[in-house]
C-alpha cells in the first residue's frame, strides 16, 4: 500500500487527510526506519508495509467507531505509537495519552511527536496495572485502546479501569477472536463493560483477517482492580 492510497482508502471511509496529514505520515515511517537501526520498534520496515500494516491498521478504528465524539484516548502498550499516532494523524483535536512500559519506546515517540509537532499528547512511562490505580488516569478516558499486547482476559483488567463509565474500551485483533471473547467475559463483566460488538474485515492487500472489539463500560470499575503489576497475567480471570 502506498501513501495515496491509503489517502483514498481513508477518504472513503470519511477521513480526508490533507497534505500536511499525509506528510505526518511520511516523516512517521522515515522516523521509524531510521530509529528502529538502533533500537527494536518493529519487524515491518518496507514501506508499502508499514502504510498497511501498521498505518491502514492503526486507523481502522474510525471505520467502524465514530471519533470525532471522542475527546481524550489512552493507548495501552503502545509499542512504536500503534495505533495512537496514526490515529491522532488523522483526528489533530484528539488528547493522546501513550503509555508504555519501556522508557526508550517513549523517547522515540516523544521525537516523533516533536517532529511532527503533534499537539495534546502525554507520554506516560508505567506499567498499566499502576496506572490504573492512579486518579490522575483512572476513569478519565472516552477510549482505552490496544493492538497485540495480551489476550482478552488479561487486556480488559488493563485496559477498562482508564475508561470512564459510558466510554468505551477498543480491542484490535487478528483472527479468529471467538475463543478470546469466550475467554473475556468473565473480566469484562468483573470490570464493568459489555461487548457492544465486533467488526470484522481485511487488510486490503495482504488479505489478512482483523477484528475490532467495541466494549462498552457500563459502570464504575471495582476498587480491587487492576490487581497488582504481573498478577493478570499470572492469573487472568477466567
């Protein structure tokens, strides 16, 4: 995929991006070629792939969710900005909160938000089941979102404490999600959510299976959760 098409992938979708968008974009993959030479961002470097795997990847969200009622969004695990970036790329009034655990992932992302002179983002260096527990994150969101940082069981205990009741709770997954919605919805009813629905579709080109997991929170997140840093994982509920 190149860069006019994912313009006019976009624009049918309802999402015109403007030249300067487009040049985000482009000043995005130049970065993150040259960065991920010293420090492992990804295993996609060439470019048509990056526009579909991780640019077209990271946008879809707004294809099947409408963002321009969303004002304040957390990335959880952001990794090299996917798909908080792309997303603020395209929606500039959005507040951005990107959180991650590895401090030189965030060093990266804070230059590529320099450089390409993104406004309202806050770069969080934290494990989310700290973060969750602090009142300055804890239900303060409209969106929590992530793409390939845990199973459904585990990701919803990191995720929905950042949601405000009412918001929702945005999974992006790979194929056959049947079994990790089925795995899931002891820990989305524990914290508080409901499955609203899910949006299945393919990258374009590749051809490869996505799905877009809407969770609603209903309500206020219980006080026991998350559990402490680790424990999630360890001991999903199930």
């Amino acid at each position: 995929m190149d860069a006019v098409t994912l313009r006019h992938m976009a624009a049918d979708r309802g999402i015109a991006l403007s030249e300067e968008q487009m040049a985000q974009f482009e000043k995005y993959y130049e970065l993150l070629v040259e960065w991920n030479e010293k420090m492992n961002l990804t295993g996609i470097t060439e470019k048509s792939q990056v526009y579909e795997k991780h640019f077209y990847d990271s946008i879809t969200p707004a294809f099947y969710y409408d963002f321009t009622n969303v004002e304040s969004v957390i990335d959880v695990g952001s990794g090299a900005g996917f798909p908080g970036i792309p997303l603020k790329i395209c929606f500039p009034s959005l507040k951005l909160t990107i959180l991650d655990s590895l401090n030189k992932r965030l060093v990266f992302l804070q230059e590529v938000a320099r450089q390409l002179e993104l406004k309202n983002v806050e770069f969080v260096h934290g494990r989310a089941e700290d973060a969750g527990r602090d009142k300055k994150y804890r239900e303060q969101f409209d969106m929590a979102t992530a793409r390939a940082v845990a199973r459904m069981n585990v990701l919803t205990e990191l995720c929905i404490p950042f949601v405000k009741p009412g918001g929702v709770f945005l999974v992006m997954k790979g194929a056959n999600v049947e079994e990790e919605l089925n795995e899931g919805k002891k820990a989305i009813k524990s914290l508080g959510g409901k499955t609203e629905k899910v949006e299945t579709f393919e990258l374009p080109e590749e051809q490869s299976e996505r799905n877009i997991i809407i969770v609603r929170k209903q309500e206020k997140t219980p006080a026991v959760y998350p559990r402490k840093a680790g424990t999630p994982a360890k001991k999903p509920l199930v």
